[in-house]
C-alpha cells in the first residue's frame, strides 16, 4: 500500500492506465501479464508433463497460492484476511484443503496426552 499512496494522483482517478492512457482494461491486463510474466519466465518454473504449474497460472492463481503457502508456513487466519482483504475466512478455508495431507501430519505430531 505504501507504493501505491507514494505514486502520484492522476485526475481520471485510476491508478492503471492501459497501453494508450485510458482505462486499463481487465483482458488487456490478462494478455500482457501472460506475455509478459508467465511465458517470460515458464522456463524457469518447468511443469511436469500432465501437471498444473506456474504456465497455467492467473491472477487468481498466484493469490490461491499465497494463501495456500501463508497457511501451511503457519500465519493465522486473521493475518492471511487481512493481508489479501478477505471480509470472513471461508476463502481462507477453502485455499488451506491444498495442505491437508501436511496439516494431517502436524495433527499426528502433537502429544494430546501427558506420556
């Protein structure tokens, strides 16, 4: 945010502009973030034949995983809401199910009764 509030203010009010100064529109987006990211630096996350990996990702997916990633390194509900702007933690919920074999691990590991 602090970027953001140090850029200066243009008088349309977006704080984006598309390619000739207007309006940025959300498929102009798509297309140069995909030209311009994820083909540029496919080779550099290579996908197993089969698999979904970084050449398939969105701006939607690289949200899905840093929430996921957040989750699983043990940030709380609360922390990841507030980082990515979720009003309740039911898309919270719904990123954590991609760690449930690691979360039914750190479960196994804790001692429920004294020894």
């Amino acid at each position: 945010m602090e970027i953001l509030k140090g850029m200066s203010r243009h008088r349309d009010g977006y704080v984006f502009h598309g390619p000739r100064g207007g309006r940025l529109k959300a498929d102009t987006a798509r297309v140069i973030f995909k030209r311009e990211i994820i083909e540029t630096l496919a080779s550099q996350f290579p996908t197993d034949e089969g698999d979904i990996g970084f050449i398939h990702g969105r701006f939607h997916s690289f949200r899905h995983y840093f929430v996921s990633q957040c989750s699983a390194a043990g940030a709380s509900e609360g922390q990841i809401k507030d980082w990515v702007g979720h009003q309740d933690g039911e898309m919270v919920a719904l990123y954590r199910h991609q760690f449930d074999d690691a979360n039914q691990a750190r479960m196994a590991s804790i001692q429920f009764t004294s020894a």
